[in-house]
C-alpha cells in the first residue's frame, strides 16, 4: 500500500550533529532530515559535515532556505545573491542524493496587511522577476537532477506568491517539469478556502508537503483534521515527503514524538517486508 515517508528539519531534533539527530529522529518514526540551506553560501561550506552524515545513512532529502533575502527582493542584487545560494545548494542536495531545494518567493518583505499597504513593484514586475529567477534556478535544477519547490506563504508574510494556485500558475508559465510546488499546512489554513480542493488541484504541480499544526506547532497541537488531510494526498497518489515545519510546544522529544504518532495514525501501516 502506499505511503509517504516523514521528515524532521534539522534544528528541532536534539543532538551535537546530524548523525546523532538522525537516530532520535529515526527512533521516533521519522526516515529522514529537512535541511536548512543558509545564506554566504554556507550551506557549500557544510559539505563535509553533509558528506560524514551521508556515509553514515543519514537520509536528507531536501532543504529550506534560510535567509533574510529571497528571490523575488525588490533590491535585484539581493534577488541576484538569493538566486546565487539556491543554484549552491541544488548543486549541494544533489550530491547528496535528495530530492530538492524549496523557497519562498519573498519572506517579511512586504505585507499588503500592513502600511503602507502598496508595495514598489507592480505585479507584473514581481511577476517578471519571479519568472525570470525561477526559470534560471529550474534550469540549474533540471541539469543537477533535482527540484526546485516554490512555497507559498501566507499574506501577512509576503504579498505575492500566498496560495497554491498562484504558485501553480508560475510553474505552468514555465513549463519546466523541475520547479513545483510545496503545500504548507500552516499557510494553507490561512490563505486557502478548501484546503482539500486546494490541495486536488495542484495535484500535477505538487512535490513537497510542510506540516505544522493551525497555530504553528506540531501536528496534534492545533485543530487541523489529519487524518483527512492524508487521505486526500494518497488519494492523490502524492509520492514526496511529509516534512515537520513548526515550533515546538513542551518538552522537545515528547513533543516530536506526538507529531511522528499523530502522522502515523494518519497513514497507512507499511506492508511487511
């Protein structure tokens, strides 16, 4: 029976290196790590480390970036450097043997929920600049043999890319069959009035999944409906992975072992080797 497999990103797993953060995390039901890609190139400069943790078994098929600057910056130099670290860390995750790399196109940029409520760019011109930045880094993807994910966020957090079918749209402008798309759970219960048609009608576009609970802690924290939520990716033949994105409320290890068992129950049981 089909399944999907689950993700811990890295830094809320206890432990002095991923070899360590590997075993808790395998321990308590997860089979791999979500890494975090950095700016200055630093995520480069972690290859040894990453290199180590691989021969060891580790298993890190994917990376979030994590950086003050995005793609879709007003500045284009800083969308330039954004574009920069994403190509060093597709050429990264796919020595490693993962999946791809996901970004937003702008995190706590702009808000049109806040003053002064008209950003500086017109829409077409983020649309441009969007288009223009992942077509380089989907091209850049395709040749290394991974994916890039875009991620929507909600309104409060960027103005341009806030729900699935405007990240669809993009990658429908783009035709390349290396950029898609990443559901957020959290973002999702803002930003989408069904999370389920949503979630069915970026079905061919769809290759990563974040989960949080509604109030951005673990699964089991919050009130979203997992159980259904799971169903309709296997329904949709949905073949990534389910990557722990959160906080974490009370004790970290009790807390992650709540999320492992509230996601387990949501999926079906393996088939016995």
């Amino acid at each position: 029976m089909t399944t999907i497999a689950l993700a811990c990103q890295e830094q809320l797993l206890p432990g002095t290196n991923l070899i360590q953060k590997y075993a808790l995390a395998a321990a308590l039901g997860y089979q791999g790590i979500e890494l975090r890609g950095r700016g200055d190139l630093a995520f480069a400069r972690r290859l040894p480390e990453l290199r180590r943790a691989r021969a060891a078994g580790v298993v890190m098929p994917t990376v979030c970036v994590e950086m003050d600057h995005f793609i879709g910056d007003f500045d284009p130099a800083r969308s330039a450097d954004a574009v920069r670290n994403l190509r060093s860390q597709l050429t990264v995750i796919a020595e490693l043997g993962g999946v791809g790399v996901m970004t937003p196109a702008a995190w706590g940029m702009f808000s049109r929920r806040l003053p002064p409520f008209e950003p500086p760019r017109p829409p077409d011109g983020d649309r441009q600049v969007l288009l223009d930045a992942l077509g380089e880094l989907g091209e850049h993807a395709r040749a290394e043999g991974v994916t890039l994910f875009l991620e929507p966020l909600n309104r409060y957090e960027d103005h341009m890319v806030n729900r699935l079918d405007q990240a669809v749209a993009l990658c429908a402008a783009l035709g390349l069959p290396s950029v898609r798309v990443v559901a957020d759970t959290f973002h999702m219960n803002i930003e989408e009035d069904d999370v389920h048609r949503a979630l069915r009608a970026a079905a061919p576009y769809l290759g990563h999944v974040q989960v949080s609970d509604s109030n951005r802690y673990q699964p089991g924290a919050g009130h979203l409906d997992w159980p259904a939520l799971v169903r309709t990716l296997l329904e949709l033949d949905y073949r990534g992975w389910l990557a722990l994105e959160c906080r974490l409320r009370g004790d970290p290890v009790r807390a992650l072992q709540q999320a492992a068992t509230v996601l387990r129950h949501a999926l079906p049981r393996r088939a016995a080797a």
